[in-house]
C-alpha cells in the first residue's frame, strides 16, 4: 500500500517560471492538503481539497497560487511567475476523510533562481 | 485562530535518556496529532490523540483536552529519535490542522 506519492522531489526554476507539484494520495483517501515549511519554521497550511472541489483555501496567497484536484490523476498546486519567496518545501497529506489522521509525502524542494 | 505552542524548543540528550514534549493550545481541539520530521524531511504521524493516553513502543502521549495540553514522552531515547517533533490541533470549524513551531530534538550517542 502506498504512502502519499509527491513529484518531483527537487525542483529547480528561475524567477518568471512556472512551478507544477504533483501529488497522488493514499488509496482510499479523498481529501488532501498542502502545507509549506519555509527554512526552520514549521508547517503553514496552503489549501484544502477534496476530489474536484477547493474546500479551503484561506491560506493560498491571491496570486500566482491555485490548486487542483481533478476527478482522474494527482493533485497539482500550482505557481506562476516564481519568486526568490517562493523557494521552500511543500508537503502534501492525505486523510481518509476529514478530522481523520493526516499522512504526508516527501515533499518537493523548490528552488529559484 | 488558535494558537499552538511547544516547548522545549531545542533538547539535547544523551543516547538512553528519557524526555516529555509539551504541547499547549489556546482554544478547545477536535483533534490533536504529533509528528515526527526526520532530518531528511520526511513527516511521520506518531500519533492521533484528540483525548487520553495512547503508547506505541518507547513513545507515548497523552492529551488533557480540559486543560488544553498535550505530552509526548519518548522512553530509552536512540539517535535514529533525533528529528523535530510537531504538535497540530484542529479546533472549532477549521477545517485544517494548525502546526505548532516543533521542538528539535538531538540524540547524541
């Protein structure tokens, strides 16, 4: 049974382009969330999905931010235009269904340039 | 919102060595996890403990959710323990786990 699948682990954009990070949830979950870890802090939440529906996305930033997390395939967060600001760890989790116990990728490493 | 804090924020132990994590939160919680982040990054739940007192192996928590407190204990501490170590709690109609700032735990041999 796999975990929580994210890709690609590391990745690397210069300033102006966009960043796509994919995430595959556990089977047999159908809520995801993403986190950010900036350098040395802790987790901030980013955006709340279930299949197809944003159900909270009160800590995305307005701009260059989306998510999605279509009926087939993984769920993308989405950043366009990086930033040098944008460069941190994004964690995906899944749960079995909400206020359930939260398991987490790997995580991507995004770096820009 | 709610506000999560830890303390210790840094502890430095000697391999053997017991430890309690604390863990208090402003508000009444629905649910309360503690996480493991190993120094590759990797976010592991040790446990979902929304009220009372749960063990698995060297480690165990107990949350006090009337006075607003959580407690890790980690037993017999190893090296491979090192890592920073995150309450969350999901209180009122939040819909997601609010992160307290970890505390960061060495385990020296």
């Amino acid at each position: 049974n796999a975990g929580v699948m994210q890709n690609p682990r590391h990745l690397v954009r210069r300033r102006g382009q966009e960043a796509r990070l994919r995430c595959s949830p556990m089977k047999g979950h159908s809520h995801v969330y993403w986190y950010r870890q900036l350098p040395e802090e802790g987790l901030k939440f980013m955006v709340y999905l279930q299949k197809e529906n944003i159900i909270d996305e009160s800590g995305m930033p307005k701009e260059r931010f989306s998510a999605e997390f279509p009926k087939e395939g993984p769920s993308i967060l989405r950043i366009q235009q990086v930033v040098r600001g944008d460069s941190a760890a994004y964690f995906c989790a899944s749960s079995p269904g909400p206020s359930e116990k939260l398991f987490f990728g790997s995580g991507t490493q995004l770096s820009v340039l | 919102g709610i506000q999560v804090e830890q303390s210790p924020p840094d502890l430095i132990l000697q391999e053997g060595a017991n430890s309690t994590l604390r863990c208090n939160f402003s508000d009444s919680v629905n649910n309360l996890q503690w996480f493991h982040q190993n120094p590759w990054g990797q976010l592991i739940n040790l446990f979902y403990i929304p009220s009372g007192t749960k063990q698995n192996g060297r480690l165990s928590a107990t949350t006090v959710a009337t006075e607003r407190y959580s407690l890790l204990y980690i037993s017999s501490s190893q090296t491979t323990d090192s890592g920073v170590y995150f309450c969350a709690v999901l209180s009122g109609s939040a819909r997601q786990l609010t992160f307290g700032s970890g505390t960061q735990l060495t385990v020296l041999p």
